[in-house]
C-alpha cells in the first residue's frame, strides 16, 4: 500500500492512546482531535511545493521560501470539523469547505446533504479531513465530490482506518494519498472500526445517550 502513510510519531500515538480511552471526555477529546490534526498535517504537507521568494529582514533582504499551493480544507461533517481546526491552527490561510455526507445505517452508503463550495475554485492541493476511515464510501465519495469540483489534488487524513476502508479508497482513488494515526484491526459486522475510539462525532460533541451500553468503533 505505497499511498498509506501511517503516522510512526511517538506524540501521534501517545495522543491517541488518550483519544481511545473511554474515560477521555468531550472537552479533552476535542483538544486531542485538534492537536493530533495539527501533527498530522504537518506529514502531509512535508512534499508540498515551494516557491522562491525575498523578504526584508530588519538586517538585509534574504532569499526564503513560500508554499507554491493554494492550499484548501475539506472537513467531512460532522466529526471532520474538529479536524479542520488542527488543520487551520498550521495553515491558517487555507479555504475551508464544507461537505455534509452521513451514512445509511443499513446500507452502509454515504449521502451527501450539503456542501459549501466556491463557484470558481482557485486551489491546487486540498486535505479531506475525517477523524475514522471505516468502509471508505465516505471518504471515496467525497474525493468524488471534488474532483467533480475542480480540484486537481487531493489527500485523506484519518486519525483512526481500518484495512477495509484503505483499500476501497486505494481501489477507487489510487492517486490519493493517506496519511492516518493509526490503521486498526477490522471493521465490525456492522461497518465500525474495531478496536477503534468510538464514534468520533458523538465523543466530540457529547451526543452520546446516556442508555447506550458503548460507544460505537
């Protein structure tokens, strides 16, 4: 699998250790979604182009070097969006669009119920953004949603995959790229991440029942 980049940072795993633990509550997870974002991103971006420049120092002028990319954010609603602001927190000029897919509990497919994008795009490289690449049909229809779009280039960064999911994105969108915390075990008979971290959106945002025997994988 040449275009899976699973993390090896010793400060990914660490974070994600807490991220798994089900005592971990919204507010901490939150953070630790945001920071482990952040330290994600900075793997992606390692091959982006780079531009020549000079700036004026307060001694001299000096020859220095600006991202060639116009570079845009696309968080997978709604768990993708505490993922966005890891993203920003690194590239702060980026465009953020927003794609709103949810998934049939029953048939396991995605459907999209809302995007934000712009009518003429000006981006050269985005990051889709979705905290568990489970089945993948998320993350392949949104890459879908984007090419269609205008944009040129993409990559997938999922803090949490199963194998079953890398491999349909790899199938179906070979040219991009995934850069992922961790691949986990399997998917579950029902399509979670197993032993995964539970449902990502539900944990960050506190909308899990209080009947519910566990949290989702």
């Amino acid at each position: 699998m040449p275009s899976v980049y699973p993390s090896s940072h010793p400060i990914v795993h660490q974070k994600l250790a807490a991220l798994r633990d089900a005592r971990t509550r919204p507010a901490e997870f939150r953070v630790l979604v945001r920071s482990l974002s952040h330290l994600l991103a900075q793997e992606a971006t390692a091959d982006l182009p780079l531009r020549e420049v000079e700036v004026t120092t307060p001694l001299a002028t000096a020859r220095a070097f600006v991202l060639a990319d116009v570079v845009g954010i696309f968080p997978v609603l709604r768990a993708g969006l505490g993922m966005a602001e890891g993203m920003l927190d690194l590239l702060p000029e980026a465009e953020v669009w927003h794609i709103g897919l949810f998934r049939d509990e029953a048939t396991l497919r995605p459907t999209e119920y809302y995007n934000k994008f712009p009518k003429r795009p000006r981006l050269t490289v985005g990051f889709v953004v979705d905290p568990m690449l489970a089945t993948g049909g998320s993350a392949v229809r949104a890459c879908e949603i984007l090419r269609a779009a205008g944009v040129p280039r993409l990559k997938l960064i999922s803090l949490i995959a199963a194998p079953e999911g890398i491999a349909r994105m790899t199938e179906a969108m070979p040219e991009v790229p995934i850069h992922v915390g961790a691949v986990d075990e399997r998917l579950t008979e029902i399509g979670f991440i197993y032993p995964g971290l539970g449902d990502a959106g539900d944990r960050q945002f506190a909308t899990i029942a209080d009947h519910d025997e566990a949290p989702r994988a």
